[in-house]
C-alpha cells in the first residue's frame, strides 16, 4: 500500500511539473511577421517584421517592440469631363515604423489562466512618398489636345499613441489564448481616444518554443502577424 501511494505521488508530481506554465507569458524573445491596415484606405496594406523583447522583474514587467513594414501600390483612375478625360496613375512607396513600450502586471487566477494589466507608449511614423503621371486629353471639336504631368511627391506623418489595457490569458495543454480589450489615444494633428479589442492563439511545441497568430484592432487601424517566440 505504502509503495502504491508512493509511485501515485510520483506519478502527479511528474504530471504536474509538465503541465505548462503561464509564466511563460513574460521573458521572450518573439520575431514575427505582420501586416498593417487602415480603416479608410483599404489600397495599403503595409507588411514587415516585429521583433519583441519581455523581461520580468520583481514582479513587473517590461515589454519593447519594433515593427518595420512597407507596401508598394499602383492605383489607377480614370474621371470623365464635359471638355476632358483625366486618366491618373500613380505608385505609392509606403514605409510605416512603430516603436513601443509597455509595462505591466500579471495577476494569476489559477495554475492555467491569468489576467494581464498593462500599458505604455507607441511612436508611429508613416512615410509615403508617390509618382505617377496624370494623362489629360481635351477635346475641341475635331481637335485632341494631349497634356502630361508627372507628379513626385511626398509625405510623412508621426504620431504619439498612449495605451492601457487588460488580458484574459488561459492555457490548455499546449495551446494558449488571450482576449483583452483597451483604450488607445492617439495625438497627431488632431487627437482621438479609439478602444481596443485584442485576441491571440498560441501553440507549446517545447518549453522554450511556441508561435502564435495575434489580431490587434484600434478602429482607425489594425494589425495581424503570425510569431515565433522563444521564453526564457
């Protein structure tokens, strides 16, 4: 009897030990691959790498991350006048960089679920730089009058982006999900506060190797990037 109980100890404390643990939630390192897009311009799609880092410490922790994407689109419209057609045709060269960093604490609920508050800073800047050639054809009686005009422009836009939201975090087996939602206020020329709603879908493959698919939504933009992370 005494040996049965003893190999049953055994047994869960091994079970136990191999369940995995939601502390992996914090110190990683994560490369991803994302894609930006815009609620009203649904032409640009900007696509690139994120890198995150996550370190705990006394009870906190410190997240930073870096996203670098780009797109290249050609748009084309054509616009009928009483005396003329316009044909436009442009290229748009898009570089959108994103530095953030967050703090946060993680409060457990039970050995597979726990609820993440944190916040932080984003930096966004948006570089958009065009070409194209503007195509006017006249019409005067029998006459066709041609006029060209190559456009080479560009832009560049940066805003400050101030976050607080909180996480549900829950792991089953191998596969982990989160759902949190948040506010977002973002100061540019013109200031706004837009909510946030956020959920992700990760997978154990060892200890120290999982990926995840994560979906981020702040009304005016959205983000969706598949990742690869390594804890610590």
């Amino acid at each position: 009897m005494v040996n049965s109980v003893s190999t049953m100890a055994i047994s869960l404390t091994a079970m136990l030990a191999s369940l995995p643990s939601i502390a992996s939630s914090t110190n990683f390192m994560e490369l991803g691959f994302g894609r930006l897009t815009f609620d009203n311009v649904s032409e640009i799609e900007p696509k690139g790498f994120v890198i995150t880092a996550n370190i705990e410490f006394g009870g906190l922790y410190l997240e930073g991350s870096s996203a670098l994407m780009a797109d290249d689109v050609a748009v084309t419209g054509l616009v009928y006048g009483a005396e003329e057609d316009v044909l436009t045709t442009l290229d748009f060269d898009v570089d959108s960089r994103a530095y953030t960093l967050l703090a946060g604490k993680q409060f457990d609920l039970n050995d597979h679920s726990l609820i993440d508050i944190y916040g932080g800073y984003s930096r966004h800047r948006l570089e958009i730089a065009y070409s194209g050639l503007v195509n006017t054809t006249y019409y005067d009686g029998y006459t066709n009058k041609e006029l060209i005009l190559f456009l080479d422009q560009g832009a560049n836009e940066s805003s400050d982006h101030y976050h607080l939201e909180a996480a549900y975090d829950y792991t089953h087996v191998d596969l982990n999900f989160r759902l949190g939602v948040g506010f977002e206020r973002i100061q540019d020329d013109v200031s706004e506060n837009n909510l946030v709603y956020l959920a992700e879908v990760g997978y154990r493959f060892t200890n120290n190797i999982s990926a995840n698919v994560s979906y981020r939504n702040a009304e005016v933009y959205n983000t969706l990037s598949l990742n690869l992370r390594y804890s610590f």
